[in-house]
C-alpha cells in the first residue's frame, strides 16, 4: 500500500504513528460513524463520503503546509487506535485560529481510556516543537468532554477561553512551542 513519503514515522513504546493509507479509510469510517467517538466532536456520525474527504483533507495538509495527521496504530498488532495531528482548517472561529495550527485527537471508542491520546499526542508535539516555527499551537474543545480536555492539561494546553464555533460554545486552549528535546546528548551512542 501507498505510504506518504511526506508523512514522519513515530514510535512511542506502544504506538506507532504513521501517515494514512487508502487501506486505513474502512477503519476510519468506522471510527467517525462511532456515535461515542463524535459524542463531543459534531455530535454527528460522520458518513463515508465526509471520512473520505477527510482522508483526502490529511495528505492534502502534509502536501501544502507540512504537517498534517497521522494514524495511530498499536505496536503490538498494527489496529488501528485513532488518529492526531495538527491542522488549519480555516475555521470561522470566534476567537480566531489564525497562526495557530488546531491540535486534535480522536480514537476507536474501544482505545478509549488507555491511554494512548495522552501518549500520542506528545510525541506529536514533541516533533512539531523540532519541525514547524509556529510559537503557539492551538485546540478547541467542547467543554463537557472531560477525557480530552484532561488529555489538553497533560500535553501542556492552557490560556483557556470560552469561544465560538459554528452555533457551538468552544473551549479554546494555547500551547507555547518548546524547545526540542535533544535525544542523545554528544559522546552518547547513536
């Protein structure tokens, strides 16, 4: 299957994260048809023609502004689990996202409580903090979905503000740029 040659690999100790396949969409459909996965997302299943328009929207955002989403799969057995990245959706948004990529998550109702978005989600930051110079990354919530706004806390999200999206009250929460982590530090073995 096609792997994006645009789209890093990351490994944490139990998930790896890797751009999209064509042979991801029936997983993902499933996933944002979940009516507990869009719960505090849209509220609204997503239907195959949308999950595959965003499909397309993911290899778009590395093609055009070099970051993007990646699939999240188990290490142990290559499942699918959910998806993170960052994006600019150019969103009409109250406040504004402008300069600021959209951190975002969602995962198969069955990785739900493991955590594998806390887990993920930091090694996505961990790579846009060495690969893009945006000084602030962005995410907005609803403000009921306790999971990921717990998840938001952890990674280092705050500056929270009551905003708008759509017709829909939007907790929106900042995250500094910080200083890429130096995996090995001179005289370490590579």
């Amino acid at each position: 299957m096609f792997e994006n040659p645009l789209v890093p690999v990351l490994e944490t100790d139990r998930l790896i994260l890797r751009g999209h396949r064509l042979d991801d969409f029936r997983d993902c459909a499933t996933m944002w048809a979940d009516p507990v996965v869009v719960a505090h997302i849209s509220g609204v299943p997503s239907t195959e023609e949308q999950s595959w328009s965003r499909l397309l929207r993911y290899a778009g955002h590395w093609h055009h502004l070099g970051f993007g989403y990646w699939a999240v799969t188990a290490k142990s057995d290559a499942s699918y689990l959910g998806e993170v990245g960052l994006a600019d959706y150019h969103r009409d948004t109250q406040p504004s996202l402008k300069g600021k990529p959209e951190a975002g998550w969602a995962f198969t109702a069955s990785s739900h409580g493991k955590g594998y978005a806390t887990e993920a989600v930091t090694a996505m930051l961990h790579w846009a903090d060495a690969h893009i110079e945006f000084p602030l990354t962005s995410t907005i919530i609803d403000p009921a979905n306790a999971a990921s706004l717990n998840v938001a806390r952890k990674v280092g999200y705050s500056n929270d503000i009551m905003g708008r999206y759509g017709d829909h009250e939007t907790l929106f929460m900042e995250r500094a740029r910080q200083q890429p982590v130096e995996r090995f530090r001179e005289g370490d073995p590579i």
